[in-house]
C-alpha cells in the first residue's frame, strides 16, 4: 500500500488508543490494533494488518517490561522458560495463519477478540506466591503451556497476554502482579516471532510499525494518570472495554462474513 502522510497520521493515532487502553486496563488493549489498521487505517490485506500489528505489539512490549524489570517484578527463570518454550509454537502458528484466506482469518480474529473480552470480565485473583522459583516440577508445566500460548499469539497474530498471565499464574502459583509483568516477555518474544515469519513473506509495513510504536509511547503516558485515578472505578472500566471489544468483535466478523460492507 502507498504510505502517505494521513496513513502515518492515521497509524499514529491507531497507536494511542491502543497504547491508552493497554495501559489504563493491562491486558487486551493490543487486540484493538489489527482492527484500527484495517479499518481506519486503511490496510486492506489483514495478513498485512496482523503481521504489523505484531510488531508494534513486540516493541510496546518490550517497553514495559523494561520498567516492570526496573522494579523487581519480572520472575526471569519462568518468564524465559515460558518465552522460550512458544518461539516454536507461534512460528508455526503464524505460518499457518499465512496460508488461511484473508477474511476466514479475520473470521478467526474476532473469535479471539471476544475470548479475550469474556477473559476480562471475569474476576481477577490476586493470591500466589510471591517468592516462585522455577523447578523441575514447574518446568513440566510451564513448557506445554508456553508453546499452546505461543501457537495462539502468532496464528491470531496479537500478544496473548490473556492466556499468558493465567498460564503463568496456574503453572508457577505465583502472584498476578508477579504474573502480568512476567508476561510481557512472551508478549514480546511471541510478537517478534510472528512479526518475523511475516516479514519474510513481505506482509508487515515498517512504515507502520514506527508510527504505531510512536502512537503507543504517547497514548502509554496519557494511560498511567487515568490509570491512577480511576481507583475503585478501576474494574466497571474494564467491564466497559470488554464490552467495546465484543463489539468490534461482531463487527470484525460481520465485516469478513459479507454482511456488512467492507469499509466503516
């Protein structure tokens, strides 16, 4: 596609609501970025879509997990293990991802969309251990998982960070704070992964990727202050955001099922 001022405009905006909404309800937010650069961006190609996305996803993850491992909270040995253990299955997933048509894979997408939103509302348990060390015991459990995780993050092409952080947390036992800064490893890794295999087939606008990348930094720093003062409010806000990801959900599906038309 020909990359224009408006699309970069367009891309970087598309970045600060999904920069915004990661960081004021965590997990999630990143699954809005696909449907922003098909539908308001104007990528036509959702292979293309996916493929840039993940990138952008990848390097916004990687930011966070800087500043979550300036604080102590990333559990290194598990969060590697994990990681490592879905390079595999999220090179294979995207690669099967290439080879589903465009709008059956879009058809996919949304189903992953309102899994995601449904994950959302369900109540968050804080509980586990804080002093987690990998073992031999938490290895034959972390490894099935990370590579199930990986597959799903790279077929669907988002973060999976909303199988990453309950994995962790039924694998290890450790704590959800603990669980959701560890996952932005995977999220990262998973991210390069698939955004790589697309690469290779020419499916991901780097133009894009800066722009999304830059979009996100900003809307991160508008995030974290509504973050703070939503306080108790903290959890209707999130019911709210899973609501809108239903329904761009349906409109995802309705959209690549032929019921609606193509363009908003």
């Amino acid at each position: 596609m020909d990359i224009s001022l408006a699309t970069l405009l367009l891309s970087a905006a598309s970045g600060v609501v999904v920069g915004l909404f990661l960081a004021v309800f965590g997990g999630g937010g990143s699954v809005l970025a696909a449907p922003l650069l098909i539908y308001v961006v104007g990528i036509r190609d959702p292979h293309v879509a996916i493929g840039t996305s993940a990138a952008g996803v990848a390097l916004n993850a990687l930011a966070g997990l800087s500043g979550h491992a300036r604080a102590g909270r990333v559990k290194w040995p598990c969060a590697a293990l994990f990681a490592a253990a879905g390079i595999t299955g999220s090179i294979a997933g995207s690669t099967l991802a290439k080879m589903v048509d465009g709008q059956s894979l879009l058809l996919f997408f949304a189903l992953a969309m309102a899994l995601i939103a449904l994950s959302m509302l369900r109540p968050a348990k804080s509980e586990g251990d804080p002093a987690v060390r990998l073992d031999r015991a938490l290895t034959l459990r972390l490894a099935p998982m990370g590579l199930a995780a990986g597959f799903a993050a790279g077929f669907f092409g988002i973060g999976g960070g909303f199988l990453i952080v309950p994995g962790l947390m039924a694998a290890t036992g450790m704590t959800l704070a603990h669980a959701q800064a560890s996952s932005l490893l995977s999220v990262a890794v998973f991210g390069s992964a698939t955004s790589a295999n697309y690469a290779v087939s020419g499916l991901i606008s780097w133009p894009v990727v800066a722009a999304l990348t830059v979009g996100g930094a900003a809307g991160t720093l508008i995030g974290l202050p509504v973050a703070r003062r939503l306080g108790a409010r903290a959890a209707l806000g999130r019911r709210l955001f899973a609501g809108l990801i239903l329904i761009v959900a349906a409109w995802v599906a309705a959209n690549a099922s032929g019921l609606i038309p193509p363009r908003i």
